[in-house]
C-alpha cells in the first residue's frame, strides 16, 4: 500500500516539482498527458514555482480532496451530538439543553457555541460566528447570553439580549436568512456588545456553559507597543479591543502602571501578524514595536522549610501558611480542563485521592484553583478546630489569587504550587477580621511560604519540527546546538528523500532561528515551531552569579520594580 502510494502519487509529485523548476516543458508534457491534466497557452508561459502549482491544482485539488474527505469520514451532526453530548454539556447530562444536544433536536431549547468573532465591514464591529447544537437561532429572537466565566446560579458574564440578524458565512460572502436550525453553522450580528471572545446562546433559563474550547498553545511571546503619535493612544488601545476580540489566541494588555500596552502571542510570526493587523486593519495609525520579549512562569521546588506567618495591619489576625510543589501531570490536567471546580464534587474528591494520591480531607478541604480561579495552583484549608475559617475564605482565597497572579520573584505568573493553610488566630469581633485586614496578609504569607519554597524560574519551551533533505541534516543539528536545543529524534518521510527532524527549543532562543536556519542550509529547511511543555531553568534566582538571576533581574527592571527581589522579613512577620 506505502509503496503504492509512493509510487502514483510522490514520484509524479517530485518528478513535476523538478520538471517545473527547471522549465522542463518536454518533460512536463509528456508527464501532465500521462495524469490527463490540460494546460492552456497562458498556463503553459508561467514558470517555476507558479507552473508547479498551477499543474498540481488542476491535478490534486485540495478543496475537491478535502470536501470528499468530509463526506467520507466525518459523522453527521446528529450521529456525532448523541456521543458527544456528554463532553460538549457542562450541566446535568438529563436537562433539556442536554437533551436537546444529544438528539440534535430542532424544537429544543437553543443551544448555540460562539467560537470566535469576525470582523464586519462596518468598522469594530463583528459577527459572532458558531455552531448551533440544539433548538433554532432566529432573527429577533431574546437570549441569554453566557460569558466563558459564567457560573450557574449567579449573574456575572450572563447577558440578555436580542439577536439582530442571522447570517451565514458563504465564503467571502454573507448571507442573510430568518432562522438557522440546528447541525449548521453561522453567524450572528448584535452579540459582539457582549461577548469578547467566545460564550453560550442559549433560550433555556438554567442552562449551564457549553465547554470552552482550550488550545494548545499558550501566549508565551510578547511585544510592547506604541502609538508612533503620541495623540493616537485612545485609536491604537480600541484597535488592540477589537483585535484581542477577533483572535481568539492573542492577549493585549494595557498595563496602566508603567502605561505598556503589550501584544502576547503564541509564537514570533503570530506577535508579528497580529502588530501587522492592528497597523492597518484594527488601530489604523503607525505603530512602533519593541523586541519580542519572553513570558516566563515562577514556581517552587520544595516544600517550605517552616510554616510562614503573617499578621494583619491591625495586629489581631495571624495566618500560618505551607507550601510544596505540585505534581507536573496534575498541572498538566488543569491546565486542560480535564480537572476543576466545575466537577460533580463525588466525582471531583475521588479523582483528586485515586489519581492524585490526595489525602481524602484536603481534597474536600480544596478552597479554589489560582489564578483567575482555574489556574494549576491550589490552596487548601488544613486547620483543625480553627474558627471563623468559612468566614474568612473568601478574604485569604483573594490573597492566593493576587499571589499566583503575580509572584515574588518578578511578578510573573505562577505555577505548580500548593499552600495549606496550618493555622490562624482571628480576632472574635469579626468587624477587626475584615477584607481589609486578611487579603493583604493572606497575600503576603503565601509571597513568604514561596520565598521559603526554594522559588524558581520556568521557561517556555517550543516542539521545533523541521522537515529537510537529509543532506543538509548536518547542518540542521549545527543550528539547533548553538540555540540550546535537545534534539528528541530524527525520521525519514516515507516515500520522499526528506527528513523530519523533532527538538525542544527554547522559545527565548526562537527569535530569528526560521532565518537563521535558511541562511544555514540554502532554504532547504522547513521550520514549524508550536509550545510543548515549562521548563525548570537551572541555577537559584536569589543567588547572585548565574543566567536565572540575570533574567530575574532584567524583568524586574522592565516592569518599574526594584532590582533585588524582596527580603523575606518584608512578608514574614515574627512571633
């Protein structure tokens, strides 16, 4: 079969490609005669690269392949919904949104997934663009609209609204229709005042989120920016709006403190065409960009070696906080989603003690995921016979979140850590025990539990697949050593001459590399960069001398903070 395959489709593939580079007509002929494909006069007067795909499209379409491709293999709405329903559907899988799902049911209560937004002709507006699993969306229908936030029961990120019009996308262009049933995709107009990114339409009062889409890669480059005119600082900050609006990957951030306003993609050429974007499409003013600079992550390596104590402003509140490290899959697990707060708490317990090795009380003693509430750091409540604990929780889980948000070391996010919390003495007056009065100490004890936790630095880490003839492999392997590079392996592509080869390249050591290695092996090598995985960086960032205390250092200094990172008396107080 392989060999079949290389022999009907690879050979005539190479042996075109080579014919059309060299302006081979004979050649050509008698092989475009052989896969019955015509050519008239003017197709015939192109040359190299434009004749070889001129040829291949007449001869392999990929819009014909992919379309029958489809049909073939991809189930109906209605077959792939009664399997998929279980994972699609957040809420009770016996609700009637649930139901709806399952049968792909027209009369059903609406159900509808908005997976990005899509820029209208009308200037910052857009259509947002989804599928609808249940029920019909129509124009002038009233819907609830869930925000990706959004948590049954209470009333933030949910919106009510009317839908304006519905359209399908029919290529380039749109068309406007009454209704859409559901099994089809389309587009809605009037939804983007509410939604930023994605979300759930939904008629069914008590519905719960259909389940976010997560990716796989994560925004690990930034760029800051800048209006080249000073006066067009309010365009350029609605232009990186709309432009966070209609990519549902990248990140803009408008750092009021130090007045950066940052773009944060997954990769150099992602950062690069979504500034080309916001320049001309979104802002519509001259932009001045600076170098791409790294997102890192902080994190601890061991568990505390004491228990951390802070006291609050008024001195009549104590916290005792512990921290270690998490394990790696189960960061890897929230990070997915596989795992959250969002689970039937039965089922949530006994994953966290049968896959975890949890102990059974801290797993029913979990207060919440940091930061933003999903993030893969954890804090628990281990106090026995404490009181008050459930009225304070709210005050030391703000505290955690400020602290994974933003870590000691140079306020990067943080990542991989747990924190119990051993001890408290509150005052019984709770007037004296306060917001006010825990979340700064709450915030603090964790920043000395870290500092106590042998902090550490993590860097990105990209999958670097480059495909290349595997004669120039030699010089590929010379590329990816002098950027810190470990290679994982090295297959040949069956069938053809070429090679793939796998390594672990460190995003910071990324920008460039595409060029870099063209330069090295006369364009024969093909790049393609995607985030893997956090690594550890070697060497103690408090410790003056190595790489990690330089990078922390030069963070710090970007982001308007004092050079050293802070004393540990300055979070933990003394008995």
């Amino acid at each position: 079969m392989k060999r079949a395959f290389a022999e009907f489709i690879m050979d005539p593939i190479i042996k075109i490609a080579r014919a059309a580079m060299q302006n081979d007509f004979e050649k050509l002929k008698k092989i475009t005669k052989k896969i019955n494909v015509t050519l008239d006069t003017a197709e015939w007067d192109l040359r190299d690269k434009h004749l070889n795909k001129c040829i291949m499209q007449k001869w392999i379409d990929a819009a014909d392949s992919i379309m029958e491709m489809m049909v073939i293999h991809l189930p109906s709405p209605a077959a792939a919904q009664k399997y998929r329903y279980n994972y699609l559907y957040e809420g009770p899988k016996d609700d009637p949104a649930a139901i709806g799902i399952r049968d792909c049911d027209v009369d059903g209560p609406l159900m509808m997934y908005i997976s990005k937004m899509i820029p209208t002709n009308d200037k910052g507006r857009f259509y947002a663009y989804g599928r609808v699993f249940s029920g019909k969306v129509s124009t002038g229908l009233k819907v609830n609209m869930l925000g990706p936030n959004y948590v049954p029961g209470k009333k933030a990120d949910k919106y009510t609204g009317n839908i304006q019009r519905t359209v399908l996308m029919m290529g380039r262009k749109t068309e406007f229709v009454p209704d859409i049933p559901c099994g089809n995709i389309g587009a809605l107009v009037g939804v983007d005042k509410y939604l930023s990114k994605t979300g759930t339409i939904t008629t069914y009062a008590e519905s719960h989120n259909i389940r976010v889409m997560k990716y796989s890669v994560s925004p690990v480059v930034r760029v800051a920016i800048s209006a080249k005119n000073p006066s067009d600082l309010p365009k350029l900050v609605m232009g990186m709006k709309r432009l966070a609006q209609s990519d549902p990957l990248v990140l803009c951030i408008n750092n009021e403190d130090t007045g950066e306003n940052i773009i944060a993609g997954s990769g150099e050429l992602h950062v690069e065409i979504c500034i080309n974007d916001l320049e001309e499409v979104y802002a519509g003013v001259p932009i001045i960009r600076n170098d791409p600079i790294v997102t890192y992550q902080e994190t601890i390596s061991a568990p505390s070696s004491m228990n951390a104590m802070s006291k609050s402003a008024n001195k009549h509140n104590r916290v005792y906080m512990s921290a270690e490290p998490l394990d790696e899959q189960f960061c890897l697990d929230i990070e997915s989603g596989a795992i959250g707060l969002k689970m039937e708490p039965k089922e949530f317990v006994k994953t966290l003690v049968s896959k975890y090795g949890f102990d059974k009380t801290d797993a029913t003693r979990l207060w919440g995921f940091g930061p933003d509430g999903e993030g893969p750091n954890i804090i628990i409540d281990g106090t026995k016979g404490c009181q008050f604990m459930s009225e304070i929780k709210d005050s030391v889980v703000s505290g955690f979140q400020i602290c994974t948000r933003s870590g000691v070391l140079c306020e990067e996010t943080l990542r991989g850590a747990r924190f119990d919390v051993r001890d408290t003495t509150l005052h019984a007056d709770s007037i004296h025990r306060g917001a006010g009065q825990l979340i700064p100490a709450s915030r603090r004890v964790c920043y000395a539990t870290c500092l106590l936790s042998e902090p550490k630095l993590q860097e990105p880490i990209f999958l670097a697949e480059i495909t290349c003839p595997g004669d120039v492999s030699g010089n590929v392997y010379s590329c990816l050593a002098q950027r810190r590079a470990l290679i994982e392996e090295e297959v040949d592509v069956e069938g053809t001459p070429l090679t793939m080869i796998r390594a672990f390249l460190p995003v910071s050591e990324s920008f460039g590399f595409t060029a870099y290695l063209r330069s090295n092996t006369a364009g024969q090598a093909f790049p393609n960069c995607t985030f893997h995985h956090w690594d550890l960086l070697p060497g103690d960032p408090l410790v003056e001398g190595n790489q990690v205390y330089d990078i922390v250092k030069a963070i710090r200094k970007r982001k308007g903070l004092k050079e050293n990172v802070p004393e540990l008396e300055n979070y933990m107080d003394k008995l």
